[in-house]
C-alpha cells in the first residue's frame, strides 16, 4: 500500500469535510453578520431618539451624551451576543464575558483616579455647586471657570493662566463660589493718631465709603476699632461691593483706600507712620564694673 496515496485520501477527506462544514455553516455566519448590521443600524437609531429625548429636559449635556452613548453600546453589545449564539459559539461568550470582567477589575485598580475623576465629575455637573463663568477659589487656586468635564475643571486665574484642576480635588475640597450671591465683602485696615477724635475719624471714613458709587447701598458700612497700635489706633472699614470678575476686589481697595487717604487729609485727621520713642536719662547709672 503506498502511504502517499494514504496521505492523499486523508487530506482530501478533511478537505471535504471543512468544506462541508463551512457550507453547512454559511448560512449561520450570513445570518450573524445580518444581525450584526441589524443592531447596529437599531443602536444608532437608539443613540438618536435618545439625545432627541433627553435634550427635552434639564440635564446637563455630558449627562445626555453618557445616557445616548451607553444605550447605544449597549444594543450593539446585545447584537454581538445573539449573533454569536446562533453560531453556536455560547462557550465563546461565556469566555469572553468572564474575560471582560477579570480586564476590568485590573483596568479599575490601574486607572482609579481617572474613574475618580470621572465620577467626581458628574456629582459636579449633576449637583452644579458652580457654572461656567463663576468666579471661584478651590485649591488655593482663584480664576472664572471655563469648562467642567467629565476629568478636569479648567479656571482662568486673574493673571491671565488657565488652570486644569483634577475633578477628584475639586469634589473633595472646600470650594468657594462668589458668583452665586453676586456680591463681596472687602476688607481695608487703617490706622489713626492717638489724639485722633475717633468719632470723628468714624464719620468720615463711613460717609467716605458710603459715597462711592461701586458700594451696595443695602449693605451697612461697618468700622470697628481693634488694637491700639505701636504708633496708632488701628481700626477696620467693611464695605460690600457687586462680585462679577476677579478684578473688582482689588479695584474696589484701591479706590477705597485712595478716598479715605484723601478724605483723612482734607478733615487733618492723621494716618501716622511707624515712629519709635526713644528716652535717655539726665544721669545714668551704669553697673560698678570692678
């Protein structure tokens, strides 16, 4: 018996049989890509209705494109699953279900802080503590916001430089938000003359401050006097003024303290400079230095 001719009929066998396997099998696969194509032309007729739907209500628009896309990932998911089962490959699905899960439990631990910058991030916009164009300060870090993604919160900063803060630092920090009353209190200390009558040093400082046009008018301007100082009587002026950019606090002191400088000089109320008193005695005694 030649063992080529063997050979030859085993090969040939095989031959026939793949193919009669894979005619037998043409029609599954033909129906699986069809399905396939099905799902994936319902999904992205999904993704539509569902933007068109929830751009109807109050959510902000990252939220509505995570809504659309996860229905749309979701429906091609399910497409590929019952493509493969009528394939008959179920054990496949079983495999790759379970190797899904064991890929994301390590992509969860390697990538936490994006997860934790993902999820901060929509606490943020669901909960919206600020918006965009707020005047803010988070992380020591004072700017108008930008943007608010899903990962970082973008501020300029009154200098002029934009500022990526991670979401997580955001979410877990104190964040101080001027924009949402509209207003701020501006602080400027002073100082008068110890023979300074401070009553009427009181007077003219408050009629000073009330006259400035940038003042809100419902908000009292308080003065109170603190310390006595090494050469003055030290007190603070407490005004409120409209918040809207960065730039209005330190606008608001400068013209404040140029006011009540002018003011103070035409009333001969005097902001004394630090001076130090020094007194000698007619006759010292020094120590016996034998």
């Amino acid at each position: 018996m030649n063992p080529g001719s063997d050979i030859g009929l085993l090969l040939s066998t095989k031959l026939v049989s793949w193919w009669e396997g894979l005619q037998a099998l043409i029609p599954l696969i033909l129906a699986g890509l069809l399905i396939i194509v099905v799902f994936y032309g319902l999904a992205r007729l999904a993704k539509m209705i569902v933007r068109k739907s929830v751009s109807r209500t109050e959510l902000p628009v990252p939220i509505q494109q995570i809504i659309a896309g996860t229905t749309s990932v979701a429906i091609t998911a399910f497409g590929l699953i019952v493509a493969l089962s009528v394939l008959g490959l179920q054990k496949a699905i079983t495999t790759a279900l379970a190797g899904a899960g064991v890929i994301g439990l390590a992509l969860g631990f390697a990538f936490q802080d994006v997860a934790a910058n993902f999820i901060s991030g929509l606490f943020l916009i669901m909960r919206k503590p600020f918006a965009t164009g707020d005047i803010i300060t988070v992380n020591d870090q004072l700017g108008s916001v930008v943007a608010i993604n899903l990962r970082v919160t973008k501020i300029k900063t009154p200098d002029g430089q934009m500022v990526y803060i991670p979401n997580k630092d955001v979410f877990q920090n104190n964040v101080i938000n001027y924009s949402e009353l509209g207003i701020r209190r501006v602080d400027i200390g002073c100082g008068v003359a110890y023979d300074t009558d401070l009553e009427q040093a009181q007077t003219v400082a408050r009629k000073t401050i009330k006259d400035l046009s940038f003042v809100v008018e419902d908000r009292p301007v308080q003065i109170f006097f603190a310390e006595f100082g090494g050469s003055s009587i030290d007190f603070s002026i407490r005004f409120w003024i409209d918040f809207a950019t960065p730039g209005d606090y330190p606008k608001a002191q400068d013209k404040a303290i140029r006011a009540i400088k002018n003011a103070f000089s035409n009333a001969d109320i005097d902001i004394p400079f630090p001076i130090r008193t020094l007194e000698f005695a007619e006759n010292p005694k020094w120590p016996d230095q034998s």
